[in-house]
C-alpha cells in the first residue's frame, strides 16, 4: 500500500487546527475538453448516479461525454469571469474571509484553506498541504447547509479514501450539515431583509433548492426535510406567512421523478395563478454558480416573463457577504471546542524523542 504525506515531514513542527472547506466544484475552463473531464469525475460518482455501474458507464461514457460537454460549456461561458469561475471565486473569498476571523481571534494556530470535490483544487492535494504545514486537528466544513448523500456524503467518501492512504491521520470533525442553525437561519433572513428594503417585496418568494431523484428521499435521505426546516425557520424569521412563499427543486436530470414541485413548471405556471411578481433565492447554493446565475438568473427568469409574470428577482447566495462569513465563523468555532484548550505537546520533546530513535528531522 502507498502512504503519502510522510516525505517533508518535519517532528518540530508546532501542531496547528485546520478548517477545510469544500464545495462541488467547476471546469478549469468554459471550454468543451476541461468540461468532459469535470463532467467524467462528477457523473461517474456512484454517490451522484446510483445505477447499476455497468450499465451507467456505457450510457456516461458513450452518450453523455459526447454530448454534454459543448452544452455545458456554452452556459459555463455566460457567467465566466476574467478571473474564473464564480464557485471558485465565491469559495476562494469565503475562506479567505473566515482565515482573516479566525486569525484575530486563534493567530496562526488555526490554517484555513478550500477544495472542491471535483476537479481542483483536490481534497486529496490540499489535504496534503495542510498536513504539511503541521496541521493535526482537522475540521471539514462542506459548504452545503443542507445534508445529502450526493454532496456532503459524497464529500465524506472522498476524505476517507484520502485517508486511507496516509500514514499519519489527524483527528477529525466533519460538519455533516447546519441547516437549521440560527446563525446560518439570521444570515439568509437578513439578506432577504436587505433585498426587500431596497426593492420591495414580491407577490411570492420562492425558495429554490437543487433537485435529487426522488427515490433518494424514500430511501432515508433528509435532504428534503432539511430544505424545508431552513425554509420554515427563514420564513418564521421574517414573518411571513404560508400564503407568502413556495419551496421548490431545479436542476433535474433524466427521466425518473425528482423531488416536486419543479422550479421551471412552478414559474411557468404561476402567471395564470394571478402571481405576477416572484423573488428567487437558493438556500442549497452558498455561492453563486452556474446553477443560480445562469439557471434562476436567466433561464427561469425567463420562463416566468414569457408565461406573462411582470417583475423576476434574484436574491444572490450568501457568497463572502460578512453575516455569511460571521456564521461560517460561528459554525467553526463550535466545532474546535476543546481542542483550542488542549495541551499541546512540546515540538522540542517530541523532537528529541524522535532523534533519539534516529529520525532524520
């Protein structure tokens, strides 16, 4: 078996607590060969397609690699930065962001770095950098609030397969979900708040998360529930009543049913229900993506105006804004309780200990 992470091992080196935040991921580029390559990692995931593994390599590797690709890259291209792509943008600021929070408070006792699941950066390559620079207690945040196996479970299997290839592994603490935390609940309420005070309030505000088959949820996964306790504490926060808001699910693919009611066949249809102003905000996404800017941004917009709906908004994710960074900071700090007060032990001791037995450093 290979092990890795041993070979710039240092034994004085003073241990540190690592905060690992995760996300989906994205394409190196808008263009149609980085595109096959994300789209092959992400779809060949059982965790993201539970078919039988035979049948869905021949279905992913003979149609959908063939096709796909210039599709995604075409709408990949209509929200593309000078800088890249706004996941990794929005994933970049927000730990950047909580370092700069939790630096005031812990130093350099505390390291804060980002991966995605699927392309890069790897968990597997950051993993290593953070181990690298002493890191002994590691906390993983997946940046999705609400929990499912095809993100946050997934996100797990991919730091355990890490793991067993390493040799030394820190201890660990994986945040699994915080849907329902208050501090994450008063983030989304406040920038609804701050939406309405500058361009009003709507006829409905839309609570639109990502789709799963609905299978997944018969088979135990809470990721439905979850999306409608966040909705439910959001909207006990602002006071609204039922009549006020709808939840709803994008982002389908294929042909089996998913989690209803549908994003794109709720806007289509509610112009003939009388609603003619809707707001939109996706409390799954906790940065701006293909999925929010292109999808709700553009596409449903659309499909709302052309089914005779006069007035679209869209809320933006929570991104780097400072309430979203004050509760990313809140999570951590609950997660490294006890361990900031731990003891640690003397790089000098340890050392010494290490050279007496002949270690090179």
């Amino acid at each position: 078996m290979k092990y890795t992470g041993t070979s710039h091992f240092d034994h004085s080196q003073p241990p540190r607590i690592g905060i690992l935040v995760t996300n989906l991921g994205t394409p190196d580029a808008p263009e149609r060969k980085p595109l096959r390559a994300y789209l092959k990692e992400f779809l060949a995931d059982p965790r993201v397609v539970e078919v039988p593994r035979l049948l869905w390599w021949f279905i992913l590797n003979g149609i959908i690699l063939n096709v796909r690709p210039s599709r995604s890259a075409a709408a990949y291209r209509t929200v593309w930065t000078d800088k890249g792509s706004p996941l990794l943008l929005n994933t970049r600021a927000q730990a950047e962001a909580l370092q700069a929070a939790l630096g005031e408070r812990h130093g350099d006792s505390v390291i804060v770095d980002f991966a995605m699941r699927y392309g890069t950066p790897a968990i597997a390559d950051v993993v290593q950098g953070m181990l690298t620079r002493g890191v002994r207690k590691l906390v993983v945040l997946p940046l999705y609030p609400q929990y499912s196996g095809p993100t946050t479970g997934s996100t797990f299997d991919a730091l355990a397969a890490d793991f067993t290839r390493r040799r030394w592994l820190p201890e660990l603490r994986f945040v699994s979900s915080y849907h329902d935390h208050p501090a994450y609940i008063r983030a989304l309420a406040d920038s609804i708040r701050v939406h309405r005070e500058q361009h009003g309030a709507a006829d409905r505000l839309i609570f639109s998360y990502h789709g799963e088959p609905r299978r997944y949820l018969d088979e135990g996964d809470p990721y439905f529930c979850h999306c409608h306790k966040t909705t439910r504490l959001v909207a006990e926060a602002l006071g609204l009543a039922e009549s006020d808001y709808l939840v709803t699910f994008q982002s389908r693919f294929g042909r089996e049913e998913w989690l209803q009611p549908y994003t794109d066949e709720t806007l289509k249809a509610l112009p003939g229900a009388g609603v003619r102003s809707v707001q939109m905000i996706c409390p799954g996404f906790s940065s701006d993506c293909l999925e929010t800017l292109e999808e709700i941004g553009v596409e449903n917009r659309d499909y709302f105006l052309e089914s005779g709906g006069e007035r679209y908004e869209y809320i933006p994710c929570l991104n780097a804004e400072p309430g979203h960074v004050a509760a990313l900071t809140t999570l951590v700090e609950e997660q490294l309780t006890g361990w900031l007060d731990a003891t640690a032990a003397d790089p000098a001791a340890t050392q010494s200990r290490a050279r007496a037995l002949g270690a090179r450093s």
